[in-house]
C-alpha cells in the first residue's frame, strides 16, 4: 500500500517539528520519530482510496474542536 502526504499535512508536520524544536533541541525530531504515541496529542487524518493512503492532516488534539472541523473541510 502507498502513502501520499499532502502538502497541508507536511506542513503540520513541519509546524509541530517547530513547535516541539523550540521548547527544548531534539525534542523536535523525537515527536517525528514518535507522532503516533500516545506522548504527543496529535491525530492524523486519513482516507484510503485505491490502495493508497491520503494524509489529509496531522493536527493538535489540543485546539478548538470547531477550528479542527474548519480544517478538515
């Protein structure tokens, strides 16, 4: 099975990496490592279609569940 990131998904990647790099170094690369533990509250967001795995969005289970929804559509 393949997996497809979208673009808006990398960019939450990216977006988490900076915000767990900038409370303490390699903090950043260790929640990359582990996103899906349960040491990080961050959901990915997916769809399979034809084989293929869709990452739509990795978010903060942390926000406002009204801006998570307005994200997802």
């Amino acid at each position: 099975m393949k997996v497809q990131i979208l673009d808006e998904a990398q960019q939450d990647l990216v977006d988490g990496y900076r915000f767990y790099e900038g409370q303490v170094a390699g903090l950043g690369d260790y929640f990359l490592d582990s996103l899906l533990s349960k040491r990080f509250p961050f959901a990915v967001y997916y769809r399979v279609e034809n084989a293929i795995v869709r990452v739509y969005a990795v978010l903060d289970c942390r926000r406002d569940p009204s801006w998570i929804r307005d994200r997802l559509t």
